[in-house]
C-alpha cells in the first residue's frame, strides 16, 4: 500500500522527480540520469500502469486520491500529497489534470523486434515531442505494428509526448535505429518496401502508392523527414519510392504528423 506523505515545501528534495517539467533540456538530463519518466493525468497513469510500468512515487493534489485509489493500494511507493498552489511552484506549469507520477523508465522493444512487423513508421530527426506523441497515436489508430525513430528523434517518453499519444506509446511498439547511416539497409534486408514522403521531381502520389500496393501487398517503412528540412538526401536516396500528398491552393506540405495520419490511413492494413 502506498505510503501518504503531505508536503507543503516547494523546496523539498523528495520532490526533485518532479521540478521544472518545462526545462526540456534539465529534465532530458534527469530523466536519463535517473531512469524515469513523468506520467501528467489521470488517464495516462492508469495507462502507464496497465502497461506494466512501475511507478517511483505520486505527486496528487487530494481530490485525485479517490479515482486512482486501487493503484494507490497496489504498490509500496509514497504519494506526495499537495495544494494545486503548490504543484505549480515545483513543475513550472499549472498542472490542471491535477495528478503526476514518476514512472521508471525501462526499454520494452528493441529494433530487432519490430523488423518482424508489416507496417513501420521511421522518424528521422523529428526533434518536436508533441508531434513523436501524435505520429505514434496515429500509428497505433490507423492499425500500423511500430515506429523507430533515428537516434535524435525526441524521446516518446517525455511528458508531453506522452501526452499528446494519449498514452500509446505505452501500447504501441516503438524502439530506435541503431545506426541511421545503415538503418534503412537493415530494413530493406528484413524485406520492407523503403517509402519516403518528400517533394522530389520523380515523386509519386500517394494514392497511386496506395494502389501499387493493393495489387501487390508487400511490408512498408514510411520515412517521415524533421520538421523544418524534411528528411534528408542521404535517406532519400536510399528510398525504394519517394510518395507526395498532393496540395492545393499553394500550399506544399502539410504539419508532419498530418501528413503521417494522411499517409497511415491511405497505406495502413485497413485498406
């Protein structure tokens, strides 16, 4: 059972899991450090839990006690009681879902394990965590087995990330390349059709992508490139099929995790 503690000390030490969840770069220092993640809401508790993931501590404010109270009772961990006041003091940020926890971080899927699947979507250098979070959403709700991500890709567990997948990046599998100079050989070696989105002269549709598919089902990794330049040429070039979401009204691309729901949806196994 867990052990309540109240606290009404900003400055407290067995707070430190928890301070300043808005300093990207102290918190990807702390966390790898300490081997944990932090899990804001609820919802994505229970999720994170359902999962199998351990939690280190609860930060509550007490009107959240009652609805997580069976995992409160399931483990021997403290709970951190706290004002809303107070939790605001020591995250950075008015923390309205009102309950935090610190989960302990370990690694579920390796790279090896996700070459077995039929659909992968490959994030090379996608440095916004908000955007890793809602490629993995769609990825997991639009049927597709994983994603890999290069090795500078942001961390699918990082707070926001996390919230913004809805917690699917507890359920959906997902692990990093470990060499992105020779990562896509490994895939086309595992049998999968290399797709990159790009804007290229010699592109394809992507309905016509879609198609080619249809009429000759085969794995697929879908190549999304980072926010600003796209994905680069050293992995263009290695693409098997370069494929487009045709734009209008001047416009030439759509937000990254836009185009990967456009693309999940017009690629994925539903089809």
């Amino acid at each position: 059972m867990a052990r309540f503690v109240t606290i009404d000390d900003s400055q407290d030490p067995r707070l430190a899991d928890y301070v300043s969840l808005r300093d990207v770069n102290l918190r990807r220092s702390l966390e790898a450090a300490e081997g944990l993640f932090i899990a804001e809401g609820a919802k994505i508790i229970r999720r994170a839990a359902e999962a199998g993931y351990r939690p280190r501590s609860y930060l509550l404010a007490p009107r959240w006690i009652d609805g997580l109270r069976d995992l409160l009772d399931a483990v021997d961990v403290p709970v951190y009681v706290v004002t809303e006041e107070l939790a605001e003091k020591v995250t950075g940020f008015h923390v309205h879902r009102g309950a935090l926890a610190s989960m302990e971080r370990v690694t579920r899927w390796s790279e090896a394990d996700l070459m077995s699947a039929d659909r992968l979507v490959v994030c090379e250098d996608i440095v916004d965590h908000t955007n890793v979070g809602a490629i993995i959403r769609c990825a997991a709700g639009l049927g597709w087995d994983g994603v890999l991500l290069a090795p500078r890709a942001a961390d699918p567990l990082y707070r926001r990330a996390i919230k913004t997948s809805m917690g699917t990046v507890f359920a959906l599998p997902w692990a990093r390349l470990s060499d992105w100079r020779q990562g896509l050989g490994h895939l086309k070696e595992h049998g999968f059709t290399i797709a990159a989105m790009a804007l290229s002269d010699d592109s394809v549709s992507l309905d016509e992508f879609a198609a080619q598919l249809r009429s000759r089902p085969r794995k697929v990794a879908l190549l999304m490139g980072t926010e600003g330049a796209g994905l680069s040429s050293h992995w263009v070039n290695q693409a098997d099929v370069v494929v487009r979401i045709p734009m209008h009204h001047g416009v030439d691309s759509l937000n990254v995790a836009a185009a990967a729901a456009v693309a999940c949806y017009a690629l994925g196994p539903v089809h």
